[in-house]
C-alpha cells in the first residue's frame, strides 16, 4: 500500500512540473510555490493571440463602414381612424419609417503586449420620416393619437401629420484581445467606454374640419450619455480567408434627457400656447448591439498589409429611449429606439 501512494503521489507531482511553464527565472518557481503572474520569458500557449498581425510589433489599422439602415422608434402613433357606431374597421396611423446612408470609420492599433490591441470607432446617421392623413367622411372618422393642449382626444379630424427628425452619433473606445479559443474559431473580448448622442425633434400638426382650428405639438428630446461597454466578436473560420462573424456588445450609459413640450393652438389666426414645459432628467440608458454576416480577408506585401471585407446585419436595441414628455392619458406614448440593417466595412492594417 505504501509503495502504491508513493508511485501515485510521484505521478501527480511530475504532472504539476510538466503543467508549468518554461521559465529562465527560478525566483518564480520555487519548491511547493503557485505562479500568479507569468513574466515576459515564461509562454503560456493557452488562447495564443489571433491578430491579425503584420510583420511589425506596433502596427495601426482603420475601418470605414457603409450603413443602409432604419431607424425606427415605439410610440410614435399620431392619430387613429374606425371610430363611430358600425363604421368598417380603420388604423392606427405611426411614421412612415425610411431606410437612410450612414457611416462608421474607426482606428486602432495592435500592441505588442499579449495581442491587445486598442480601438476607436465613430457612428453617425439621420432620418427624417413624417406621415400625413385624411378623413375620409363617407367611409370613417379620425380622431388624434395625443391628447393635445389637454383635450381629451375624442374630438373629430380632418387632417393630422406627424414627423420627426433625429440624429444619431456615437463613439466608443476599447481595450480587446482577439486569440484562438480552436483551431478555427476566434474570439475576441473587449471592454471600455462609450460616448452617445441622440437629438429628437418630433411635431403633430392637426386640422378639425371647421379648417379654421389646428391644434400643434412639439416636443424636443436630446440624450447625452457615457458608461461602460462589453462585448464579444467571434470568428469562425472555414478557410484561410473566409469566415462567418458574430458579434455582441452590451453597454449602459449614464446621461441626461434634455426634454421640452409646446401644446397651441390656432383659432381664426389666433395663435395661443397652452402648455410649455419641461426637464432635464438624469437616468441610465442600456443598449444593446449585435451583427452578424460574411468576411473575407487577406495577406499581401510579404504579410507586412492585411485588408478585410465583409458584410453583414447590424442591429441596437436602445431600451426606453422615448421619453417624450406624456400628460397623464398618454401613457402609451413610450418605446425603444431601434436601428438596423446591411453594414459593409472595409479593414486596412499596416
């Protein structure tokens, strides 16, 4: 029995020696010590790192993007027709939301420290969307969506149009390491902070069919925001220059909502304000973001460039942006901001 413990407690013991690393420093490994920090001669080939890496140690690289997204946001519903005894059934009428260009260009580097490497990206986009609609007397009534100047909204239309504007910038800087987690899929963990900007300015204009009575809102919403940002890109390799990608990145802002709303209304020329308020509210705002699709990449000048391409779906899920400023029967008026569609980019390291 003895000689059996002594044969397995020999075996664990060359099982721990052959488990760590090649070291050239004995201060690190002394008898019966645990290694919690490998030095710059000691190699650790767990996730060796992925790049991609030219020749050089420090080398830059930069990112242009083509967006052809929407951007779409809930509780955005002007007015609403199907209303009166036995009438057919009507619709809820919301923005005609448009596809629009946007861009993205960033730049990073690649540190010669384990296959870090540091990057910055900016995005921006616009839309301008809007919606118009008619009565139709002999076929429905319409009545609006808001309850405007305090009017409860039972009152009668003839023409409600709604319509928005919003700009959207963003900015984020990140500290990642792509390495091999297979022989043919690649992962990269990334984290740090993100910048974002986003001005609203939404507007209802309503005719009753006396067409002498409009009613008008405006509201005005801009968010400002900075915190923290996450995320995860994989890779999964099917060839030396083909890959499908996936990414994900969580990221929960601190910031302020700059909000502000005007109710009037016009009679016979006569121009009066009957609401005006509003406030500066500050709160978290989380956002989601993940893409998905196809890349092609490849070596050339003896592997001092690389260039990729790809092309792929983009999809944010900003959650709760909409805080139009709501009187108490319009509480539905809320939503998320959504932006989506085809990203193409383009990489140049060098």
């Amino acid at each position: 029995m003895k000689t059996m413990l002594g044969l397995l407690t020999l075996s664990i013991g060359n099982l721990l020696c052959a488990a760590e690393p090649a070291s050239h420093n004995d201060n690190h490994h002394e008898s019966g010590s645990k290694t919690l920090y490998y030095t710059n001669d000691q190699h650790v080939k767990v996730t060796p790192p992925a790049g991609p890496q030219t020749m050089s140690d420090w080398n830059l690289y930069v990112t242009a993007d083509f967006l052809y997204w929407t951007v779409r946001e809930d509780g955005m519903f002007h007015a609403v027709s199907g209303v009166g005894a036995n009438v057919g059934k009507g619709n809820v009428y919301d923005l005609d939301w448009k596809w629009e260009p946007g861009f993205k260009v960033g730049l990073g580097m690649n540190l010669p420290h384990d296959g870090w490497d540091i990057f910055a990206e900016y995005t921006w986009i616009n839309t301008s969307v809007g919606n118009t609609v008619s009565r139709d007397p002999a076929t429905t009534d319409l009545i609006s969506y808001w309850t405007i100047n305090g009017i409860a909204p039972v009152q009668l239309l003839a023409r409600s149009q709604a319509s928005l504007d919003l700009k959207f910038n963003d900015i984020h800087l990140e500290l990642g390491r792509n390495s091999y987690l297979s022989q043919f899929l690649k992962v990269k963990i990334h984290a740090g902070l993100q910048g974002t900007w986003i001005n609203q300015d939404y507007s209802v204009c309503q005719t009753l069919p006396d067409e002498t009575t409009m009613y008008h809102l405006t509201q005005k919403q801009d968010f400002w925001g900075i915190g923290l940002r996450a995320g995860l890109d994989t890779s999964w390799q099917f060839t030396q220059n083909w890959s499908f990608f996936a990414d994900f990145a969580l990221s929960v802002l601190w910031g302020e909502f700059d909000l502000e709303r005007k109710d009037r209304s016009v009679v016979a020329g006569v121009d009066t304000t009957n609401i005006h308020t509003g406030i500066d509210a500050r709160t978290f705002e989380p956002a989601l973001a993940i893409d998905a699709g196809l890349r092609w990449e490849t070596w050339f000048m003896d592997g001092d460039m690389h260039f990729l391409l790809q092309a792929g779906w983009d999809h944010q899920l900003w959650i709760l942006q909409n805080e139009f400023i709501k009187v108490p029967t319009e509480a539905d008026h809320t939503g998320d901001l959504v932006l989506q569609g085809l990203t193409v980019k383009a990489r140049l390291d060098f």
